[in-house]
C-alpha cells in the first residue's frame, strides 16, 4: 500500500487523475448523471483548495519547531503561600494551678440500726429523698418497753416506801439512844437499813431510766439530716437489736450539705508548693488553698471549695498525698460517690497567657507551637503547658503577650503563610466569621 503526503493529494495533477479515472471508469459513467459529474469535481477542488489555505496559514513558529525539532519550555506559574488560622495569643490574670482526679463522699454517714429488738410496726421511710434530724423513719412495737417501764416504776415506787420508813426508824433511834431506851446496836442496825433502802431505790430510778430508754428506742429517728438510703427490712419483720454490728441494718442516711471531695496530690506538686507553705490546720484558718470541682459532664469547675486536709505522709507504693476539700451543696447535685475534676491552685494570679488546645504540637515527647514570625514566615517555638482555663489552655513557659500562633494547618517552620486572622477562643470564631464575611461584602 502507497501513502501520498498532503502536498501530492493537493496537486492539480492527483486532482486531475482521479476526475480522470472516474470518467474513464465505465461502470461508474454508466450510472452517474453528468450533474454528479460536476459535484464531484467541485468537491475536490475544494478540498484541494482549503488545505493549501491552511498550511500556508501555519505560523512561522509552529514550522521553524516541525523543522528544526526545537522543544518549546513553558515557565510554571508560581503557586500562592497557603492560608492558614492564625490568632493572637490571650493574657489573662490568673493563678498558676494544677488538676487532679477526686471523689466526692459524704461529711456524716450512718448505718441505722435499731438497739432494741421486736417487730417493726410501722416504716414511714422516704426512700431516696431528704429527712430532718429527729424525724420518724422506723417504728418498732411499743408495747413490751411499755410494760417494762410499768414493772420499773412499780419497783421505784416499793423502794421509795421502804426508804421513808427506813428514815423513820433512823429518827426513832435517834432519839432514845440518848436515854438508854435502846441500844447501840439497834441505832447502827436502823442506819444500816436505811442506806441500803436508799440504794435500793437509786437502783429502781435506774431500772425506770434504762425502761425508758428501751421505750424511746423503739421509735427510730434520723440521727442526721440528710438524704436516705432505700429500706431493706419491712413492717411484720422481727428485727435484732444490739449496740454492735450485729444489730439488723435497717437503711443508711448521707448528708447532703456540705460535702467532702477527696483526691490525691502528687509529690511533685506537694513539694513545689504545699510542703513548703503548709499551715498548721489546712483549711481550717482562712481559705489560704481555694479549689474549684467540676462534675464530669460540666464544662470548666463551676463549684468553688477550699483545702479542708492534708495527710501526713506520702504513700510509697503511689508516690502521692491524701487532700480533701470541702465543698457547699445547698441543692444536692453533689452526689456522693460521684468522681470530680479538682483544680489546686498553686500559686499567686499573675498574667498568664493562654492559647487553643488544638495549636499544640507534639515532636518526641515534647510540646511545640508554630509563631507567626516576620515576612508570615513560621517559626518553631517549644513550649510548657499548665492547666485548662476557661476553654484555653495556660502556657508557662514559651510564648509571650502580643505573639500570634498558626491555630491549625499543614505548615512547616521556615515556611511563608498567607495569614486568616481569627479570634483564639472557639467560642468567639462565630462571631467574628460574621464580621469578616461583612467586611469583605463591604469591600467588594
């Protein structure tokens, strides 16, 4: 098979042959009318026509590089820096503090347990909700201290008898020994009675005081105020009354206001602060520790407290201290039981400069942040972190009042930015997303 180049297809003699051929062709002249003739011809021409127009309109470039074989180098368009968040750092007065994990637990627990036995008659115990001191809960049958009581008193009251005569004797002798009426020993033998009647009836007045207070016994009260426990024995049972833990468990009481939260402070931290300005009484003389609690669903440490107790030795085995502070519940949401943040405040408020948690980095162990330097270039700045503050985190050591920080973004030190400044608290961004997006309409 023979190719033809463009220039030969376009020639007036490729032209010419091929009209030729298909006039001479007999079994095509047969069939095509002389209008076909001339169509196909004037096709030709055409073609033949426009693409002599076209390479004669190729430009000069575009042939000198078909001939030559030269390569055309286009220059890439320099990409712009990237955009990324960047913020100014907040300053704040603040103290200096550390946080710690802690459990809430009760100032005053009690185990009721009743300290007579019989039969509870009646139960009058709100399961789960608050009690008053003294109020009612437990209701054992009455009626065999009652009788007791009866029995003692009857007794007190036979002994009263036999001390007044006792003293009456005593009278007597007393006056006719000196006339020699009686003897001595009759006088000795009426002295002797009546003190041991005057025992006797000391021992009835505390026969009715101990029936008494078997009587009193078997109304159980609330020895505190405070939230009860659910009831484990019911009315119709025999309880078992004694003064130790044999005695049958009837239900607990907690008190509610205020609460203890108790926590361990590592040995770092008491060394660097505690053990060199602990008072005598912690808690106890002023509120020189203050704490600040929060629950584990509540943002920041909305309830405020003071250091109530410190132990006095570190444990070996943890390497910590035991803390407790005390804490004002008025409406109960203190549940005890219930774990805590606990935040210490281990120095005096000074200006303290904080920043978003996300603008932290970690580089082998160590805390690093990225600081808009000049000409946006970013530059590597380590730096020591303290506790949450309000949404931000305290930076100790690193950076200073006035510097800006890359929030987010894939940037390396060295590198120039195009800086999107917005507000470093989260909670502020919304806001000013607003206004920037205003500002710009304005602008256009």
């Amino acid at each position: 098979m023979t190719f033809l180049s463009l220039e030969a297809l376009a020639s007036p003699e490729y032209c010419s042959g091929v009209i030729g051929d298909i006039a001479h062709s007999d079994d095509e002249v047969a069939q095509m009318t002389r209008t076909s003739r001339i169509f196909l011809f004037a096709l030709a021409a055409a073609a033949g026509g426009a693409l002599l127009v076209y390479l004669n309109g190729v430009p000069s470039i575009v042939s000198r590089v078909l001939t030559s074989g030269e390569t055309i180098k286009i220059a890439p368009k320099p990409s712009p820096p990237p955009q990324v968040p960047v913020g100014q750092v907040v300053t704040r007065v603040a103290a200096r503090s550390s946080e710690f994990t802690g459990v809430i637990a009760a100032v005053k627990t009690v185990e009721l347990r009743p300290r007579v036995g019989g039969t509870l008659e009646s139960v009058t115990v709100p399961e789960g909700g608050l009690v008053e001191r003294g109020q009612l809960l437990f209701q054992i049958d009455p009626r065999p201290f009652e009788i007791a009581l009866q029995n003692a008193e009857a007794r007190l009251q036979r002994a009263e008898v036999l001390f007044s005569q006792g003293e009456t004797d005593l009278d007597r002798s007393q006056r006719l020994v000196p006339s020699g009426s009686i003897s001595t020993k009759t006088f000795d033998d009426a002295l002797s009675r009546k003190q041991e009647r005057q025992a006797q009836m000391l021992e009835a007045k505390a026969a009715v005081a101990a029936a008494a207070l078997d009587l009193s016994y078997s109304r159980l009260t609330a020895p505190i105020a405070g939230r009860v426990d659910k009831v484990l024995v019911t009315e119709g049972n025999l309880v078992t009354g004694a003064s130790g833990a044999t005695a049958t468990l009837l239900t607990t009481i907690v008190s509610v206001d205020p609460v203890y939260v108790y926590f361990d402070i590592d040995e770092a931290t008491y060394l660097g602060f505690l053990g060199q300005t602990r008072p005598e009484a912690v808690g106890r003389q002023g509120t020189p520790f203050p704490v600040e609690v929060g629950l584990a669903t509540e943002n920041g440490y909305p309830h405020s407290g003071a250091l109530d107790f410190l132990g006095n030795r570190v444990d070996r085995g943890t390497g910590t201290i035991r803390a407790r502070a005390v804490l004002a519940n008025p409406d109960g949401r203190l549940t005890p039981g219930l774990f805590a943040r606990v935040k210490l405040a281990t120095s005096a408020p000074r200006e303290t400069v904080l920043i978003d948690d996300q603008a932290v980095g970690t580089d082998q162990g160590r805390r690093y942040v990225l600081v808009l330097g000049a000409g946006n270039k970013v530059e590597y700045r380590p730096v020591e972190l303290g506790a949450m503050n309000e949404g931000l985190r305290v930076v100790d050591n690193g950076l200073n009042p006035g510097d800006t920080i890359i929030i987010k973004g894939l940037v390396r030190p060295g590198m120039q930015v195009t800086p999107n400044r917005i507000a470093m608290a989260p909670d502020q961004r919304s806001v000013n997303g607003v206004a920037n997006s205003s500002s710009q309409e304005a602008r256009r």
